[in-house]
C-alpha cells in the first residue's frame, strides 16, 4: 500500500514527529515502487541534515529509490558517495543501469564488484533477457558455470532457460536442463515450468508432456506452461483437450489460462471452442477482469461475429484502448468502415490515447470499405495530431487502400517514399491490383523489386506469373519460371495467394493486436455442446 505509507510518512512531518532511520528505507522504497522522486529528494536532505550520512540501509534504499524512478544520475552520485558499500549497494546500481538498457555502465560496474555473487549476475542476465540479449544472456550464464563464476543458482537457471527458449537454442537448454538436475534445481516449480516452456518453444512438445507429466506438483503456473507452449506450437485441439482435463482435475485455470485459450481460438477462427470458454467465464464469474472482455471482444471480432463483440463490449463497465482497437479492426473486416470511425471518434471524445495499433485497425478500416479521403485524413491525422511517426504497417495499410480503389500509381508514390524498405507482401498486394485494373507498366516494375528479393513464398511467383500471363508478356513469365527452376520452388496449382488473401489487407495478417489475422476469418463455425444450464447461461446473456 505504498501511497498509503507516502500519505503516513508525510502525516507525520506534519504533526511534528521526527522520522529514524529504521523508517526512512520503508518510505523510500514506497517512492520507488510509485516511481515518485519527490519525497525520497527530501528524505536525502533531512538525512544528510540530521547525520544519517553512515547509515549503510539508509544510503541503500536511497541508491534502489533514484535508480527504480528512473533517476540513474542521482542514484550514482547517491553511490559514489557512499563511506561504504555492501552487496545490496552494487546489486542496486548495476539493476538501475539494467533496468534503463544501459549495458556498458553496469558491465563496467560488474567488473568493480569485489567478490561479485550470484545475485549481482543474475540481475544483469535478467536485465539482459528482458531487452532482448538472449546471446548475452547464454555469454553470461557461461561465464557464471566458469571456475571463476560464482556458480547457478535456480534464477540463474530460470533466466538461462527462458533466453533458449526464445531463442531456440535447445543444446544449451538441455545443458541447463543437466545442471538443474545436478544442483537439484530441477524439482522447483519455477525451474518445471521454465523447461516445459523451453522445450515446447524449441519445438519438443513430446519432452515438455514428459516434463508435464513427472511434475512434483501439477500446479496452475505449470498446466498453464504446457497450454502455453501448445498455443506457440499452434496446437488448437491439443491446447483444447488440455484445458478440458485441467478443469476435471483439482486445479483451478485462472485468467491467464483463459486469456491464453481465447487467444488461440481467436488466431484460428475456432469460434465453438471460443464460445465454450465464454461459458466457462460466465458459468464461474471470471467476466470482472477487463483483459478477459478485451479477450472476448478480440475473439468475436477476428470471427467475424460483431453482434456478440457488440454485446460483450456494451456489457464492459471499462472500455479502454484495446477493446476500441478490437471492435475496430472487427467492423473494418467486415467492411463496415463508417461504424469503425465512429468508434474511433467516440474513443477519442472519451479521451483515449490513441497509439500505434489502433492507427493500423483504423487504417485497415478505411481499406476494407474503400474511404480514401477519410483514410488519407485519418494518416495524416496519425502525423499531425496524435504525433505517431508511422510505421511499415501503416504504409502498407495505405498501399491497400490505394489498390483496392485502383489508385495504382499513388500506392507506387506512396512506396517510393516511405522511410523503409517495401515488404514483400506490400509488393504483392500492388501487382495483383496491377493485374486487375491492367496496368502492366506499374506491376512490372514492382515484379522486379519482389523478385530482387528472392522470397521462397511460391505464390509471390504465382502472382507474378499470372500478370505476365494476363499481359501476353511471354519472355518475361519465361524468366519467371526460369528463376523457380533455380531456386526450385514448385509453381502452386491453386489460386495465388494474393487472390484468396486480397480480401484482407496483408499487415491484418501479421501486426495488428500482435497476433495472426489469418485465424479470425476460417474454421469450424459450429456451434459446441454445451450443457444445458451453461447454453441457458449464454443464452441470457447473448439474446441465444
């Protein structure tokens, strides 16, 4: 209750009641958490006031409060200050330094740290893990299994694990996976579940079941592991039966479980699986956490069932920025593009910020029904108002819009002078509008960017091949072809992939929500067998 303790500490003052030291470090650590350097500034002058000075748990929490509000300045002149220091001085900076992305100071400071121990490494791996170092993060943990290291303990193990896992590195995760077995570290519930998550995300499902299975204790943190890792591997009915067992079994799924299994269902259209886990909501009244609404509402978007998403977005007590986003992007996929803008509009009146994602589903929106005036506003708007630097996915969004309304040598302008390199399926996109609306000159020219690139998606070829084909321009579908032989890619019999995804703009597919968009649009759209009091449930609340 860390303003409570700021509101008490500060009571105090007023009442004239002088502080000690035993209290400062709780109040300084109550400033850190709410990241407000304000009263921890005071606290350093009454300290150096009242003779504190060589108070070593004073100076310390001094030190964790300026490096966790940001203030790595502050925290080092706190440090260098310091008569004396202990471990918890250096695991304080070189954690503010991590936690800022500042690499070089806290290496150089891991170098000074007399008798460095494993606590201080650890800070550093994991500050490494989470911006995205995963070899620096394995360069470290070796150098931890050193004779010179100070040794793994089960963070260390933690920490290695999950960088492998992201990374695919699957020999030094089974070497992880030895160590923990020899330090005993393999029986912790923490380490269980960062090796089933290892090794599903390295593609050995079968191991992590095996893992699974001779858990010491199957706990939630544990099945939702394995759940996790059959959603990475894409493994709807797997994930499905799995999450049907665990709720036969003494555990209880909580809102991470769910929001992992609607997301599935959302990525892959699976609406019968969708609707039984919204019966699962209601039936045990999760419905309070806002994440699993913005879930549903994601869910009944990418499945193309908006009167539900509707329903399950009027229901919400909060609407915040990730259920406009959704509702969105859902009525632009359905082309009912005036509806999306008016959500955002509404969305901007109820004074939510507005980022990145939301631009692309409004854009989308725009693309989908064919508003280019509107959506040349809304981009520019983007720029100008919201101060959002656009991005790929913007420019690709606005490729689209210009190729669905034939507007072919604007979406050529508009990838000639984008800040970036056009991606492959932007370049798709504008040859087959090329081959529809017949303008060969345009498409032949983004036909020889695309083939530059030398992509191994087949259908890219395809589409190319079919505009040559539509043109009569033999010698060039010759070199085409010529080009798949080298390459031996096999020229797919079936439509090109542009002509059955040409309904749906290709950054959908891969950005928005930062998920897959190609789920949300196929599927089993059967209904599921719910049981009676369940479907009587759902049925009250979504109108049957």
């Amino acid at each position: 209750m860390w303003r409570d303790v700021v509101l008490a500490y500060e009571r105090m003052l007023a009442f004239g009641v002088g502080a000690d030291r035993f209290m400062y470090p709780s109040v300084l650590r109550a400033c850190g958490e709410l990241r407000d350097a304000t009263v921890g500034r005071g606290i350093e002058r009454r300290v150096q006031r009242w003779g504190y000075g060589l108070d070593m748990y004073v100076w310390n929490a001094l030190v964790g409060m300026y490096a966790k509000c940001g203030e790595l300045e502050d925290a080092r002149r706190v440090f260098d200050g310091m008569p004396a220091r202990d471990v918890v001085s250096w695991n304080a900076i070189v954690s503010g330094y991590t936690s800022a992305g500042m690499w070089g100071e806290a290496f150089e400071l891991l170098q000074q740290v007399p008798g460095a121990n494993v606590v201080t490494w650890n800070v550093v791996a994991a500050g490494n893990l989470k911006a995205g170092n995963y070899e620096e993060v394995m360069r470290l943990v070796s150098q931890m299994r050193s004779s010179h290291g100070p040794g793994l303990d089960f963070v260390t193990v933690v920490v290695g694990l999950k960088a492998c896992g992201r990374n695919g590195y699957l020999r030094i995760g089974r070497e992880l996976h030895g160590a923990a077995v020899r330090l005993c570290f393999d029986r912790l519930e923490r380490v269980e579940c960062s090796l089933i998550t290892m090794y599903s995300r390295c593609q050995m499902m079968g191991t992590a079941y095996r893992l699974f299975r001779i858990c010491s204790v199957r706990s939630v943190a544990t099945w939702n592991s394995l759940l996790a890792g059959f959603a990475f591997m894409e493994q709807v009915e797997e994930a499905m039966l799995l999450f049907r067992k665990m709720t036969e079994s003494a555990v209880f799924p909580n809102d991470v479980t769910v929001l992992t299994m609607l997301s599935l269902s959302a990525r892959f259209g699976h609406l019968c699986h969708g609707r039984e886990l919204h019966c699962y909501i209601l039936k045990h009244e999760l419905s309070g956490s806002n994440l699993l609404q913005n879930s549903l509402v994601d869910m009944y978007s990418k499945s193309r069932q908006m009167a539900a998403a509707q329903r399950v977005f009027d229901q919400m007590q909060c609407q915040d920025r990730h259920t406009y986003t959704s509702l969105i992007l859902g009525y632009g996929i359905q082309r009912e593009g005036h509806v999306s803008l008016k959500l955002f509009d509404e969305m901007i009146a109820n004074n939510i910020k507005v980022d990145h994602v939301t631009m692309v589903a409004v854009l989308s929106a725009c693309s989908h029904s064919g508003l280019v005036t509107q959506g040349q506003l809304r981009f520019a708007e983007m720029i100008d108002v919201f101060c959002i630097a656009p991005r790929v996915e913007h420019f690709s969004c606005m490729v689209d819009l210009y190729c669905r309304e034939g507007l072919l040598r604007m979406a050529e302008e508009m990838i000639s002078k984008m800040p970036f390199q056009p991606t492959a399926a932007m370049l798709a996109t504008l040859i087959e509008a090329c081959r529809i609306h017949g303008k060969i000159e345009i498409g032949d020219r983004a036909a020889k960017r695309l083939l530059a690139m030398r992509t191994n998606n087949p259908g890219h070829y395809k589409l190319i091949a079919n505009m040559y084909i539509s043109a009569t321009r033999w010698p060039e579908l010759a070199k085409v072809r010529s080009l798949m032989s080298v390459m031996e890619l096999n020229m797919i019999p079936t439509h090109s992939v542009l002509e059955s995804e040409y309904d749906i703009c290709p950054v959908e597919q891969d950005y928005c929500l930062n998920r897959s968009m190609h789920g949300g649009l196929s599927g089993d759209m059967t209904d599921t067998d719910f049981s009676s009091s369940e479907e009587v449930k759902f049925n009250e609340a979504f109108g049957g």
